[in-house]
C-alpha cells in the first residue's frame, strides 16, 4: 500500500486530504506534536527521517494567522505563524534529502498573499511576488522546500487561495451569523477573492502525487475570478438570505491589526493558469457551484 506523510494531517484541509487519500486507497502517516495510531512527531522525522516505504510527503501546516484571539503585536504569535510554515517544512526538505529511497513527491502549501495585492494586476504562476510581511512569508516558505539537485522527488508549490468548506475556516464562522443577520460584504466588496472549495483542494494535492508530469507552482483557486461582494451575495443567495449593507474597514483593523487586516481587505486577481493546464478538473469551477453545497 502507498504511503502519505502528512504535516498538518489534523487541520482543516487535513482532515479532508486524509479521507479522500484513504478512500483512494493510501495509508497515512500524520506528523503532529504527539504520537498516536498512524501519528510520529516533527521530533521523531528530525532525528530518524521520513518513515521507509514512503510514496509521498505533503505539509499543509501553518498557524492560522486571522485567529481573533491573537494580536499581531505578540512576538511569540508572530513567530508561530512564521515556524509552523517554514521550520516544517524546511525539516522535512532537508530529510528527503538525507533519506535512502526518495519519495515520488514532495507537496508544499503557500498562499496566494505571495502576489502584491492590487486592484488592477492579474496574476498566474509566473508573477512576481510582493514585498510586504505576508509576500516574504510566502517567498520563504516556498523556499524551505527546495530540495536538493541530486534528490529525486517531483517538488510541488500549491498557492492557496481562501479554502472554503462547510466543517472549517472562513465558512464555519460565517455561516451562522448570514443565516441570523444576513449577508454584508467587508470594507468596499471591491477587492479580489480567490477561493478554492476545500474538496478541490484536497483533489488537487491528490492529483499532484499522482500525476508524475506536475511539479512547480499551482495557483490553488478556482478559476472563477470574484470578489468580496460577488460572494457575499452568492452565498446570502444560497442561504435564502438578503445581502445588505458592510462591515467597516475601521472594524477589521481594529479586530485584527493593519497588518493582517490586509488579508480581508485587499486582495489579488488570481487565475490557475499551471493549475489547468496540467489537467485538474474542478469539482466545484463556480462560486454559485460552490455556495450550493456549503449552503446545505
């Protein structure tokens, strides 16, 4: 049986990779803090590698960095959402390359906060990325994965867009307040959303290990290009719901700093050019598609 090594195998997007791996018949091996049934720790990988017969290593870890519970001025924060990217996965880079067998694969998460945010720019896998904090931390944890010249393992970077999905994320706390106050876009509406349905985002880290002709970059988005208002509506729509009215900007920031504000209040105009051309089929291409099954 094919194995997976997964970091980040108990988040959301984790959760959803491990069932659909296992109903295509992989076993998987979760990297967490604790061990436990088909569970090592990042610990055990530092000093004994990855396990033998490994078909495919996979980190989709990360400190969520819009947690409201947290303040940006925090240092030890900061420093998570910096560690638990990077440092993960430059570990488990460095033991591919140290390992006896290579795996066929090795597929890393980023973000689409890789791109500048702007209102005018359109991006794909071939733009250059931004300068500020979530650009950097993006340019460094796709860095961390480099591997080696000699190491051969396919190498695959999937930049995520906003991940939705009924049982986690952005949808999980959003849902209950549309279905009580209604839909209201944040700030102008104005600014760009790229999303992927969480179904398609574990389809296309499946793909990625099967597929021996993937390797490189992925805009992970679907290529139903929205903005902020446009889904605001769309899922009020899906839940029988009005959409009136914003959230200001004033409270976003106030709510989680200017820093990561940014993230909710600017966006980028993301398309998968790669993403397509390699041949992934979209399960959910549409964002009414979409709203539909989160909505239900």
């Amino acid at each position: 049986m094919k194995n997976v090594l997964l970091g980040g195998g108990r988040g959301f997007v984790g959760r959803h990779l491990t069932k659909l791996l296992k109903d295509q018949g992989y076993s998987v091996t979760i990297l967490s803090r604790q061990t436990g049934k088909d569970q090592i720790t990042w610990n055990d990988v530092k000093r004994n590698g990855i396990p033998d017969g490994c078909t495919a290593v996979v980190n989709v870890a990360g400190e969520n960095i819009l947690n409201p519970l947290k303040r940006f001025s925090d240092q030890k924060y900061v420093s998570e959402i910096w560690k638990s990217r990077v440092e993960t996965t430059k570990l488990l880079a460095d033991a591919i390359t140290a390992s006896n067998k290579f795996p066929e694969a090795f597929v890393c998460m980023s973000g689409v906060g890789y791109y500048p945010p702007s209102k005018t720019a359109s991006y794909d896998e071939n733009s250059s990325g931004g300068d500020d904090w979530i650009g950097r931390l993006a340019a460094e944890w796709e860095e961390a994965g480099k591997l080696s010249d000699n190491v051969n393992t396919r190498h695959v970077i999937i930049r995520s867009g906003v991940v939705l999905g009924k049982d986690g994320g952005m949808i999980q706390i959003l849902k209950p307040i549309m279905k009580v106050f209604g839909g209201q876009k944040v700030g102008s509406g104005q600014q760009w959303l790229p999303w992927i349905h969480v179904e398609d985002m574990a389809g296309l880290i499946t793909y990625s290990i099967q597929s021996d002709h993937v390797t490189g970059v992925l805009n992970g988005v679907s290529p139903d290009i929205i903005n902020n208002e446009t889904f605001t509506k769309t899922f009020a729509k899906s839940l029988k719901r009005f959409s009136f009215g914003f959230v200001p900007e004033w409270y976003i920031k106030g709510m989680f700093g200017p820093e990561r504000a940014m993230v909710i209040l600017e966006g980028q105009k993301v398309n998968p050019m790669r993403t397509l051309d390699v041949g992934y089929k979209y399960k959910y291409s549409t964002i009414s598609e979409a709203c539909k099954e989160l909505a239900s």
